[in-house]
C-alpha cells in the first residue's frame, strides 16, 4: 500500500511540475507545446490535448493520443501523430512519423522510418527499418538490419538478414523468397 501511495505522490509531482516552467527551460528543454507529463485515460481525457507534444512520461491507462514524445511512453494503446524518440511499451503503439527507440509490445507500428528496435507478435515500419525487427510477423518497407520471425517481409533488403520460416523480399535482390533465412550484403 505504501509503494502505491509513492507512485501517486511522484507522478502528482511530475503532474504539477509539467505546467512550471521558467521562460528559460522552456526555450532550452522543451518548446512551449511540449509537456513533461501526461496522464490520459482515455482520448479526449487527459491532462493535455492530442496536439501536445510529450518531452518527458506519458501515462495512459485505455488510449493515449499526441503529437510527438521524446522519453518513456506508457500504456495500453500508445498513438502518436507525428515522431517518437524514446521507449514505448504497450498493448498496441502507433507512430505516424519516425521512431528512434524501442517499441515492445504485441502490436507495434511506425509508418515512417524505424531505427533501433522492435519487439512484439506483430512488427510494422512503412519506411526504412534500420535495426532489428523480433516478433511472429515482421513488415518493412525497406531493412538495413535484421529481422527475426515466422514470417519476415520487406520491399528491399538494403543490407541485412531475415531469419525466420517465410523469408519474402519483394526487390528479388539477391532472392525474392527463402525459407530459414534470407539477406543482402
């Protein structure tokens, strides 16, 4: 019971710090549309609307919705508009734009480039993906990288490796389709 009243007092605190801020951290650490913290329920109930950028937590226990966040991004279904740097845990995490991190869970999707890492049943990156893509399905639209699955599909290998039982690349670059493992080098 204590540990549950800690957490309440640190994130009441972050809560109340996310809205002070001096004219000079907000010109150095954040822009005036980014927040430190957000808590949302559900989308249109949370702390800060969907326009906001997050630099810092975001908190959500149904569906959180904004534009940009750079930190930790938390929750049940995690969307964002527009680009994610950071770490994004979830049942589902939606990124329009580009992600720079990680996205663990069973559903990760970024519709624009991916560096870094993801991790769950089910992997998307509309653009390039450069890194590593581990789940039972694994998209990209192009891979610089590695992809780990049953089932591994990209447009191009640019320079990478599939592993997995179906290994498509839709380029024929060397091969259009190998089973256990596919590349380009």
């Amino acid at each position: 019971m204590k540990t549950h009243l800690r957490i309440a007092a640190v994130l009441a605190f972050f809560a109340l710090l996310s809205g002070v801020t001096t004219a000079q951290e907000s010109t150095m650490l954040r822009s005036a549309d980014e927040k430190l913290i957000q808590l949302s329920l559900f989308n249109p109930v949370q702390l800060y609307d969907e326009s906001t950028s997050v630099r810092g937590l975001r908190l959500g226990l149904i569906y959180g919705k904004n534009h940009n966040l750079s930190g930790v991004d938390y929750g049940l279904v995690n969307k964002l508009t527009g680009n994610m740097t950071g770490w994004q845990h979830g049942l589902w995490n939606d990124v329009d734009g580009d992600t720079l991190g990680w996205q663990d869970g069973l559903v990760n999707i970024t519709r624009g480039d991916m560096t870094g890492f993801q991790g769950g049943a089910v992997n998307y990156t509309g653009g390039l993906m450069t890194g590593v893509q581990g789940g039972v399905v694994n998209i990209s639209g192009s891979t610089r990288g590695v992809q780990f699955g049953l089932y591994n599909q990209t447009e191009e290998i640019v320079e990478g490796l599939q592993v997995g039982l179906l290994n498509f690349n839709r380029s024929n670059d060397p091969f259009a389709f190998l089973p256990i493992v596919n590349w380009h080098f």
